[in-house]
C-alpha cells in the first residue's frame, strides 16, 4: 500500500515554505493522539516521529523549534544529503512511541532541517515516481547475473541520491557486482536490504482468509515470531494449509487470542493425560477450553468412544490414581449437559447434508393421491350404489 502523496499542490508554496498537510492520508503508521484535547502547556516539543514509506518511520529532534503539526512535510537528517518524511508524533505520544525502539541513543537521533519547501517537494515527487521503473530494471539485472533473489520494492530518498532496495532471498546472496551495475546506471548511492516473507506480503498486500485485507498491509509494523505451539494452546488443528497465510508462514493472528487462551487453561490440571479406572485407561483428546471440559477416548466392550469430563471431576481422578485408588463409574452420564460421542457420530457429522432441512410429508397431498388414482370402493356397495346383498343370516 503506498500512502505517500503524490500529487501535491504548490499554490501555498514559496522558496522558504509550503503549507501544505498531508493530515489525513491513508497509511498504517499513523498514530492515534488519545492525550489531543489534553492541553499541557508543559509538554514536550523536542523529539518528534517521522514516518517515510509505509514501513519506515524514526524519531528525530526539533532542534530549530519549529512550530510542527501532525501531518507536516518536513525535511530531515540523513546520510548522505536530506530525506523528506511527514510527521506522524507530536508531544508526549512522541516520546511513548521512543520507548518502543530498542537501543535508542538520544546522540544518534537526527535532525530536523526545516518544513519542506516547493523544490523539497518537487524533487521528493520526482523520485517517487522513479521508484517502479528503477525496481523493474534491477529485476532486470538480477536476471542476467543469475541471482536467485527477488527485488519486492524500492524506496528513493527525498533529494534522490540515494535509494534502498528491499529484497527477499532463501540463501546468501553475493550481489557486489549487482550493486557496481546498478550504481553505473542509476548514478545514486545503493543500499540492500533483506526482508522476510511477512515484510513481502505486507508490501504487496492482499485479502486473508478472513475475509479482510491483511493485518501486514493495514496497521502491523512489528513482527512477532509464531510457533506451532501457539495453534495447540488453542486447540487447533495442526493443518499446516489453514495455519499458514499469504505469505505461507504461520499467521499473525494466531498470537491475537493466545494470552486469552494462557490464562484459562491455568484452571486444567497438569499430568492428565492418562487416567486409569476400572472401566479402563481413558487417554486425553483435546479440551474445551471456555466450557472446562476434557475429552477422553475410552474403550467400552472393545469399542473406542469418545467422554467428556469436567474439570473438577478430573482432578479428583487424578489424585485418586496418586493414592493408588481406581474409580469406578466415572463415564455414566449422570451429570445434565454430559454426552458420550462416538467415532461413528464424528464421521456423520461431517456429511454434506448436514444442513439441510429435513422434508415434512404433506398428508393432505397423500390423500389427494390416492383419489386420482382410484380407489377401489367398497365391496359391500354395488357399482350404481345400491346395497350388495350378503349371506350373512343374521342381517336378514
């Protein structure tokens, strides 16, 4: 998604200043002012957050004290020459948003120059639109050389002496002569970077199964890691073609629930896996986590089935089996809400008609029915309705 402003207007615009805003663009980095109607006269103005294409942003320090907004163009510290951002932080948001970044040194944090001027914004036009052409021809180049790796996008810095070229590879990759082609032609200072399959997915975009378009592209700018562990905390199948997304990695919002899920299984007891009663071992299943049930599979008479116990009926059990003690009657479903479920059940339930509604018989078409086909009449009536006469004495 790119969300920086193309076509700009410069009718406000002079040699020293432009106000123009870009409050109101459509990105994922935007930063919500929950303290905005909270006027703190005292609060601070010095560091600022800047954000550039739609995965980059930093702090850096307003040192001039220029009076900035959120949303203004701004032209920033970079090396070489200067880069052109919009702000995103202002005030004491700014500084919650420092806290985020690891191994942050206040003497390495860059200045801000000034608010762009009409040729800041010019120029900073004229390199995003060299950005797709530069990124195909690199492809391009790549090709030729054989390098098994793929340019996903490239981003120009404000004054277009330099741009940074995001890729993807599974291996190392030697692109020294790559990079001697690329700076012959482009005549800029080059630099790679590497990013994962979630970066790739979240530049290019795309819809999830969810019906939504991906949490990569609209508002996540961290990635955390996402285990298999995280799917059988939560009961679900380990199908590894409905767990991976887009990017075919583990989803994202697997980690969403999964603190939900920790603390509700605090209540499940520890080393249940087995449970040993007269009526046989019952080995654990899968837990209905918000019900506080446990499914067991038991044989009874050599036909395996499927129990549900609560909890609490659980961890009596297990302490039993500590105590040696085998308990008896533990599956007879005395308890209102308990069912047994058997393997034949499970695999009916999975039938493609499971959701059809079932037919009601029309008695009154039965009856219509049988008229048009005729009944026969009554044996004891002739043909042109007069009585048949019987044998019987007893009528006579």
């Amino acid at each position: 998604m790119e969300d920086r402003i193309i076509n700009i207007p410069t009718d406000n615009c002079d040699e020293n200043y432009c106000s123009f805003s870009a409050k109101g663009c459509c990105n994922k980095l935007n930063v919500y002012d929950w303290l905005a109607d909270i006027n703190d006269p005292l609060a601070q103005s010095r560091y600022v957050e800047v954000r550039f294409k739609n995965t980059r942003k930093g702090i850096y320090e307003n040192n001039l004290d220029l009076p900035l907004q959120v949303g203004d163009i701004v032209a920033v510290e970079s090396s070489p020459g200067h880069d052109i951002g919009i702000v995103s932080a202002i005030g004491q948001i700014a500084c919650y948003q420092m806290r985020k970044i690891k191994n942050l040194r206040l003497a390495e944090i860059k200045k801000i120059y000034r608010k762009a001027r009409a040729n800041d914004i010019k120029k900073w036009q004229e390199a995003i639109a060299l950005e797709r052409p530069t990124m195909l021809r690199t492809r391009e180049l790549a090709e030729e050389l054989g390098l098994s790796m793929k340019i996903g996008d490239t981003e120009f810095q404000g004054d277009k002496t330099k741009a940074i070229f995001y890729y993807i590879a599974e291996e190392r990759v030697d692109f020294r002569e790559l990079i001697k082609r690329m700076a012959e032609e482009f005549h800029i200072r080059i630099e790679m970077k590497q990013i994962g399959a979630r970066q790739e997915a979240g530049r290019i975009g795309g819809i999830g199964p969810c019906g939504r378009e991906l949490c990569c592209t609209t508002w996540m700018s961290d990635f955390n890691s996402v285990s298999t562990n995280s799917a059988r905390l939560q009961e679900l199948t380990l199908n590894p073609q409905k767990l991976a997304g887009q990017c075919s990695k583990l989803k994202c919002c697997l980690n969403y629930e999964l603190g939900v899920y920790l603390d509700a299984r605090k209540d499940f007891p520890e080393n249940a896996s087995v449970l040993r009663t007269k009526e046989g071992e019952a080995h654990h299943i899968k837990n209905d986590i918000f019900k506080k049930q446990m499914y067991y599979e038991v044989r009874i008479n050599d036909i395996p089935t499927i129990k549900i116990l609560d909890v609490d009926t659980v961890k009596n059990i297990v302490e039993q089996n500590r105590n040696g003690i085998l308990p008896e009657n533990v599956f007879e479903m005395q308890k209102t809400g308990s069912r047994s479920i058997s393997y034949t059940d499970e695999l009916n339930s999975e039938s493609i008609t499971r959701f059809d509604k079932a037919k009601k018989q029309n008695k009154n078409k039965n009856r219509n029915k049988g008229k048009k086909q005729g009944k026969p009449q009554d044996s004891h009536q002739k043909q042109d309705g007069t009585p048949k006469p019987t044998n019987d004495k007893n009528e006579q």
